[in-house]
C-alpha cells in the first residue's frame, strides 16, 4: 500500500509548511488566513486517521472561532506586526 | 400559515438528515418524534425572519418552472466550464467590468440571479446598487459592440437568465 | 479506483495553497483559501467511501458550512465595515 | 456492474480534469476578479462530478442490498453536500469579489470598469 501512504506523507509536511508561514507572514491577516489553511489540513489528518469526532470539533473550532477571535483581535489593534 | 409552512420545512429537512436510522420506511419512532417537536419550537422561534412578507413561492408552477430552469442551467454550467477551461489554456482574455439593469424588483430573485450568473459563461457578479437593483458583472470577454449604448442589452452578456429569475421569483 | 483520485485531489490542493502563500494581496489569498476549501470537501466525500464509513459525509457537511461563515467574516474584513 | 464502473470512471476523470484545470488556472490569471473565475466554475462543476460518481456508486449498492442498506445515509448525505457546495460557493465567490473591489483592487487590462469610482455604501 504505498499510494496510501502518499496521502499520510503530503498532508503532515504542508501543515509543518503552513506553520512556518504563519510565523514568517509580517501581515497578521494573512497569518490568520495561514492559520486557517493550518485547521484544514489538521482536519484533513485527523479525517486520514479515521477519526470523524475528532476531525468535525477541529473543523469547528478553527475554521470558525479561532479565525473570528483571531479577525476581532487585529480589528482593535494594528494589522501589521 | 407562516408557521406551519416553517414547521413543515424545518422536519423534511430533519427527516433527510436523518434517513436510515430504522425501520419504519427508513426512521426509528423517536427520530420522528423528536423531529417533530423540534421543527414546533424552530417555527415557533423564527417564522417571522424565515418568510417575509408573501407566500408566493408556495405556488407550484413555480416550483416546475424552476426544475425546467434547473435542467437548462446545468448545460449553460457545463458550456462556461468548457470556456473557462480553454481561457485558461490559452491565456486569451478580454476583461471588464459591465452594469446592467435586469429590471428585478425582490431580494429572491436578485439572489437567483446573481448565483447563477457566478456559475455561468464568462461572468462574475461583483456588486449591486440597492435601490434601483442594477447589477456590476465582470466580464472575462467583453465584445465591443455591447460598450456603445449606455444602459447595456444584458442579452448578449447573460443570455435570458433575467427573465427565467423573473418568471420564477418575480 | 478511489485512491488515485484523492492523490490527484491533494496535488491540486497543494496548488492552490502555494498560491496562498505567494499571492499579492489579501483578496487573492481568500479566494484560494475558499478553492482549498472546495477541494477538501470533495476530497472527504471521495474518502469517505474509500474508508467504507458512512458518516465520514458528515465531516464534509459540517465543514462546508463553517468555511463559509469563515469566507464571509474575512471578506467582511478585508471590505472594512463593522460588523 | 460493468456499466455502472465506467459511468464512475467517466464521472471521475471529468471531475479530476476540471479541479486540475481550476487549480492551475488560480495560478495563471493575471488578478483576482479572472482567478475567482477559474475558481469558482471549474472548482464547483470538478467536485460536482466527483460527488456525482461517489453518489453513482453508492446508490447502485444501495439498489443492490435493499431498502435498509446502511448507503442510503452515504448517497443522502452526498446530496446535501453537493447542494451546500453549489450555493455556498456562489455567494463566497461574489462576497470576495465585493471586497477585492471596495477595497480598492483594480481589474488588471481592463477595457472597461463601470464601477470606477462611484461609492455606493451598502
């Protein structure tokens, strides 16, 4: 079962990818949109290790209130770090 | 009657979520039940933002226009993703950004409309003035002799899209 | 039949994140997170019954729903209104 | 069977093309009013497909093992999700281009822009 094992290598190498860009983007918008891109593909995974739960909480929590917390927090302050 | 038709759509939309938990043509006895009391307290809550004012969508010639619309849509969808397809292969694009006037005078159409000028040939719909309903499209290929007149024939932009929108919601 | 198709999926995702991370602009980086988001939940649906689970679709439902409510408070940022 | 396989391999590649065709055109297009372009259509009609062949199959076991098979959840549910996918992506394509355009992108080669300049507050 190799070509499995293609789906297991790709997703967790473009979530470490994801999380350097989060830390590089001087524009904290874009980190905050990195960082969505970040919940997806930690969904995605928890989805490949058959953990439906698990994956829809994740799906929950960062695609929809951490960018939101996220979005409030850099309308009261500056946009650029 | 506004409630009762929030009731109504609230439990099928129940009942389809939650197809093939039994035995009884497909649903268990307490699925059905909490349905119920659920699609009660939903309409008892939200009737008056669900329908606005009128109840015209009830009518079922509505219902069969839009199914005709549906089946004529899904080829206009096919062709503008041949178009877009060959755009992106070869790269010949003729941009701009059009107004047009579709004459539409409630939200339900100006959704219809607007939705589905996004998902066909070479049009996006990018803004929209409130009071006189008129309509900013960007156009992937724009042909010169719509720019000549001012209030634009919106025929050759989205071929008949305004009137079916028109004769299922207007 | 259904694993080369999810393999094909996620190159195209790798795709469209690239353009997240390269792209001017915040407009362009939310319209390739929404394409990112299409893509994943096509990708759920194919793996879903390439796992022989049927309430993996559900995964897929929820997570439509809520990338949407998160297109929509960005593109309300980026509009620069209160909301 | 048979039939029904190579209507799933049909529905597969179409759908595989046109999420190739949307993703590399994200990457081609000069701005972001041509790119939701490429997005939206090819993405929407792409997964239609997939979606269209995972309900094919699912629905021809369903037909097979009887009315209480436990597909019936998976082609349902595929459905609600096809039908979530096409709405939701219609209004967050136009919801982007709303805002590209507020906040001040401009059309890149445009020959025309109706739009320029006017300020209409909601």
């Amino acid at each position: 079962m190799i070509e499995a094992a293609v789906l297991h290598i790709i997703t967790p190498l473009a979530l470490v990818v994801c999380a350097i860009f989060v830390a590089l983007f001087r524009d904290l918008l874009y980190a905050a949109v990195s960082l969505g891109v970040l919940s997806l593909l930690l969904s995605l995974e928890f989805f490949l290790l058959k953990a439906p739960d698990v994956a829809i909480a994740e799906a929950g929590v960062g695609a929809a209130v951490t960018t939101a917390i996220f979005i409030i927090a850099i309308r009261a302050t500056k946009r650029m770090e | 009657m506004r409630f009762i038709v929030t009731a109504v759509v609230a439990y099928l939309l129940y009942l389809v979520l939650t197809i093939g938990s039994g035995t009884l043509l497909l649903w268990n006895e307490a699925e059905l039940i909490i349905g119920a009391i659920f699609a009660l307290v939903v309409a008892a809550l939200v009737k008056n933002r669900y329908l606005k004012k009128s109840l015209r969508m009830l009518n079922p010639v509505r219902w069969f226009i839009w199914l005709i619309y549906l089946f004529l849509f899904f080829f206009a969808m096919a062709q503008a993703n041949v178009d877009v397809a060959y755009r992106v292969i070869t790269g010949r694009i003729n941009p701009g950004i059009v107004k047009i006037s579709p004459r539409l005078k409630n939200d339900m159409s100006l959704t219809l409309l607007a939705n589905s000028i996004t998902l066909t040939p070479g049009t996006l719909s990018v803004d929209v003035e409130e009071e006189t309903n008129d309509m900013y499209i960007h156009w992937i290929n724009v042909k010169p002799d719509v720019l000549k007149e001012m209030p634009r024939d919106y025929h050759p932009i989205c071929n008949s899209f305004p009137d079916w929108a028109r004769r299922i919601a207007g | 039949m259904w694993l080369p198709a999810a393999i094909v999926m996620v190159v195209c995702m790798l795709a469209c994140i690239a353009r997240i991370f390269i792209g001017p602009g915040a407009p362009t980086r939310l319209a390739a997170f929404d394409t990112t988001n299409t893509l994943v939940v096509a990708l759920m649906v194919v793996l879903a019954i390439m796992f022989e689970q049927v309430i993996f679709v559900d995964v897929a439902i929820v997570y439509a729903l809520l990338s949407f409510i998160m297109t929509l408070y960005v593109a309300r940022f980026i509009e620069g209104k209160k909301f | 069977m048979g039939a029904l396989n190579i209507v799933t391999y049909v529905f597969i590649g179409v759908g595989l093309f046109f999420n190739a065709v949307g993703s590399f055109g994200l990457n081609r297009f000069p701005d972001v009013y041509t790119r939701l372009h490429a997005a939206t259509k090819c993405t929407t009609f792409g997964s239609m497909f997939l979606i269209l062949a995972v309900i094919v199959q699912s629905a021809s076991i369903w037909v097979m093992e009887g009315a209480l098979s436990s597909q019936s959840v998976l082609s349902i549910h595929a459905i609600i999700a096809l039908v979530v996918l096409l709405i939701t992506n219609a209004t967050s394509a136009h919801a982007i281009a709303r805002a590209a355009h507020r906040s001040g992108e401009k059309p890149a080669r445009a020959v025309v822009d109706d739009l320029e300049g006017k300020d209409i507050n909601d």
